[in-house]
C-alpha cells in the first residue's frame, strides 16, 4: 500500500474505540502529508505492520465492551504505540462522547505518563461545537438530539466532565472560548493554571478558527484525547503538514461498487434514499429473520444471490437491513438478547454478506455505513491493515486495504451520523473511478 512522506515526521500514536474512528482521525493526518496505517486490535498489531508509516492507529472496537474490558485494551494498545516509539498518543472517541470516554482516557493518560491530558471533542465542520463545557450537535444540546435515542448507547448529558465522570474520578478543568480569543502568552498561562490542578482539560471550540489556536497552544502536549477534528490542525502546528496522501494501488476487482447500510441513523436513511434515486439496485435483508443463525444464513444467501446478479450486470448494489424495529425487538425479547445483542447478530450477517460477495464475485469496492457494520464487513474481506488516503468529505477517507493473504480492496467506511445527503453517491463515484 502507498503513500506520500519524505518528511522527517514525528511518530503518531493513536487509540481509536471503533473502525471510523480510526479512519475518521487518520485522515485528518493523512490529508497533511503523514502516512497514517490502521490496524485492528483483535489482529494482534505487530510492529511490521507499521512499516512506512508516520501515524499509527489501532482500532480496539472496545465502545460497547463493558467499562473494564475497554479500559484495558485501550491500555493494552497505547503500551504498543509507545513501544513503537509513538512521542504523541492520543485516544480518539466519538465525537458526540458515547461509549466508555472515561475508562478510555484514564487508560491513556496512565500509559503516557502525563499529569494533564488534553480533551477536545469538537468537530465544526460536522456541526460538532463545544461552549461552557457543554456539547453541541448543530446549535442543539446532544441530549436533546436523535443521540438521547440511542438503542445502544443513549446520550443523556450535554456537559463533557459528567459524560467522563461516570467512569473516571479524575478532576476536569474547562477551558473557555472566549479564553482563544486572548493573547497567546496569556492563553499559555491559563492553560498552565488548568494544568496544576486537572486531569483532563477540556477545551471549548467553537469553529476551526479556534481549533487551530488550540492546536498551537497544545502542540507540545504528550496525550491529546476526543474528536478527531484537532489532529487536521495538530501538523501545521508542529511545522510538520505536507501534501495529501493519496491511494495509488491498483486493486482491480472491476468497477461495480457495494454499498452496504447497517445505520440507522437519520443521516444514513437519508444518504440510502439518495442512492436509490439514482437507480442502484436495492437488496434488502430481513432484519427480523437475521436475529437467528438458521434464518440469517437463508436470508444473507438470498440478498447476496440478487446482489450477485446485479452485479454480473455492472449495477452497483446497495445491501441494507429493514428497519422494522418494533419487529426486531419483540423477536428479539423472544430470543433473550439485549439491543447490543441483536445489533451483533445484524452485524454479523453483513459480515457473512461481505465475505460471500467477495469469494463468490471477487468484488473489491466497498463503501459502508455505521461502526459496527463498517467493522463487520472488514472482519468478512478478512481486512488487516488500511491506509488512509485522500478525504472525500468532512472525517471520511478513501482506503486501500490489504487482506491478510495480501489481496488489496478500496474501501470507503463511514460513521453512520456523518456525510451529506449526497456522500453515498459520491463515494461509489470515488470507489469507481479512483484508478482512472
């Protein structure tokens, strides 16, 4: 896999609690010049797997683990990062703060050593926005938006110190915006005050012109933890941002794109709706039947057998699960499985569709919605090692992956609640016409 460097760069660490995470934070390096390598934490990292690379992220998808089983392999994975020689380690959340923030950060702060830990959740340019220590998705408190709702990890707090505060007893300060607006020696010193007597800063932003302040203010700061959006500002910071890195390899496989939906969120409804507008063929699993392992197998086999045939015929394939989820959870109350319970079965099933397509079509272009399914569906292409390219839009990059029989595919993996209502489509653009 290729990209550029040539820049004496500073080695990057990072510990991403989910697959767009990690993708979602390294192309915020790689779009500055650093050639940025995701590994997966289940695939037992080695430092080879690093070769050429300036930025190093593991993926632990440890956000719906209990709180003592994420804290320990985000510990587990930044003890290998500084063993790499990593100057800079990060942990890299979700940028609306579900799963085990808490747990992770203390993990991370333990490993590098540092009294102080930097926490920046922002991310503007994805109407993420912080003031007074309160969170904001577009202008609305996040606990006042479709995240409160969430099946699995439900937000229900707005203020950064509560949501770290359920797993973590350590003090936070909060830094102000009005604060970025001040002289930077002045800034300096308000930043050391916080320092002496927190744990974790937790700065507000609320645009990029005040991440970039950040970033100057902080750039020498060993453990720097939240959204992804800093890191786009962290290089310049550093004296270090160069050309974007761009994917070059040739993967074949033909041109036909799979798009494979598994969010439900609102944002990825719409980008679906988007897709079939334009005439893709539609392959929907019943969502219902996918709950039990007998059923599931019949019904990944019957989408796969439609999307086959579409794709025989140079149609790009949109493969979803209904969203009949009143259905879903009176079966699933019947089988005995709790949400994160049904959602695994539903991820499982894209993965087994991901790895049927593959074996049966030899389809190597993927463009994938949610966490989970995005996770899902490289563990079914048996993926090993992504590398980031250029970014097509706001925190999603275009990747080559490499299998671990070294068979390479293009992929684009998206967090369900990112993209505009056209990001679909423009991705199996990318995905089409990328070695052209």
């Amino acid at each position: 896999m290729s990209g550029g460097s040539g820049m004496n760069r500073r080695k990057i660490g990072i510990v991403a609690d989910d697959i767009t995470g990690s993708n979602d934070v390294g192309v915020m390096l790689a779009k500055n010049g650093f050639v940025t390598t995701v590994v997966s934490q289940a695939d037992d990292p080695t430092p080879g797997d690093f070769d050429g690379a300036d930025a190093l992220i593991i993926n632990t998808a440890s956000r719906l683990d209990d709180a003592q089983t994420a804290a320990e392999k985000t510990r587990q994975a930044a003890r290998f990062l500084k063993a790499q020689g990593c100057g800079v380690i990060g942990a890299k959340t979700c940028s609306v703060f579900r799963g085990n923030i808490g747990a992770a950060l203390d993990a991370v702060q333990d490993v590098t050593g540092a009294a102080s830990a930097m926490v920046i959740a922002a991310f503007p340019r994805n109407g993420r926005t912080t003031l007074n220590g309160v969170h904001f998705l577009n202008g609305v408190p996040i606990s006042e938006t479709h995240f409160a709702h969430d099946p699995v990890t439900p937000i229900h707090d707005s203020r950064l110190d509560r949501l770290i505060a359920r797993q973590s007893e350590r003090a936070c300060g909060g830094f102000a915006a009005a604060w970025l607006d001040e002289p930077p020696d002045r800034q300096r010193a308000r930043l050391d005050t916080l320092k002496r007597t927190s744990a974790y800063v937790i700065f507000d932003a609320r645009d990029q012109t005040d991440l970039r302040r950040i970033a100057g203010l902080i750039a020498d700061e060993p453990c720097i933890c939240g959204s992804s959006a800093i890191w786009e500002e962290l290089p310049a910071a550093w004296g270090q941002a160069g050309a974007p890195c761009v994917c070059r390899d040739k993967v074949g496989g033909g041109r036909a794109v799979v798009i494979m939906a598994g969010s439900l969120t609102p944002q990825t409804a719409a980008q679906a709706a988007a897709l079939e507008r334009e005439g893709v063929c539609r392959c929907e699993m019943d969502a219902v039947r996918l709950l039990e392992a007998d059923a599931r197998e019949q019904e990944v086999r019957r989408a796969c057998d439609q999307a086959r045939r579409c794709l025989e015929g140079g149609q790009d394939v949109l493969l979803r699960a209904s969203s009949a989820t009143d259905g879903v959870r009176r079966r699933s109350a019947e089988l005995g499985l709790d949400d994160i319970g049904a959602g695994r079965a539903i991820s499982l099933a894209f993965e087994m569709a991901a790895r049927i397509l593959y074996t049966e079509t030899g389809q190597r272009r993927y463009a994938v919605a949610g966490g989970e399914t995005s996770d899902a569906v490289s563990r079914g292409l048996g993926v090993r090692a992504m590398r980031i390219g250029q970014e097509i839009e706001a925190g999603v990059p275009l990747m080559t992956a490499r299998a671990g029989d070294g068979t390479l595919f293009r992929l684009v993996l998206k967090s369900g609640s990112f993209g505009s209502e056209a990001f679909l489509c423009r991705a199996a653009e990318e995905l089409r016409h990328d070695e052209a």
